[in-house]
C-alpha cells in the first residue's frame, strides 16, 4: 500500500512539473526510470505482454528522449 501510494504520488508531481516546465530535463529522467521499473515489474509478475500491450517501454523511451533534447 505504501510504495503504491507513493508511485501514485510521483506520477502527479512528475505530470504537474513537466506541464509547466520545472526543470524538465530531471523530471523527464525521473519520469523515464519510473515507467522503466513498472514495465520491467509488469514484464516479471505477468507477462511480457502485458507491458507491450500498455506500451509502457515507448513511454519510458520518450521520457529519456526528452530528457536529452532539452536546452541546458
């Protein structure tokens, strides 16, 4: 219950503070990582389908990308 709680948590903050641009290059990383671990967790207690059916690697591909394409 705890660390679902906190996910949830994290996923608000992060949505809140790439829409309004608040260092978006870490968020966008931290973002990445977060969709990385519930798809590697969704690929180990389901299936692997399960991940691809949500495409969940593409969301934490497009997160990492963004985090790369972001002005310094």
């Amino acid at each position: 219950n705890i660390v679902g709680g906190l996910t949830t948590f994290l996923e608000i903050v992060f949505a809140i503070a790439l829409l309004t641009n608040f260092k978006t290059s870490l968020i966008a990383k931290g973002t990445g990582i977060l969709l990385l671990i519930f798809g590697l967790s969704m690929a180990l207690f389901l299936n692997i389908k399960a991940p691809l059916d949500y495409s969940v690697f593409m969301g934490s591909a497009s997160a990492f990308a963004l985090s790369l394409m972001t002005k310094k």
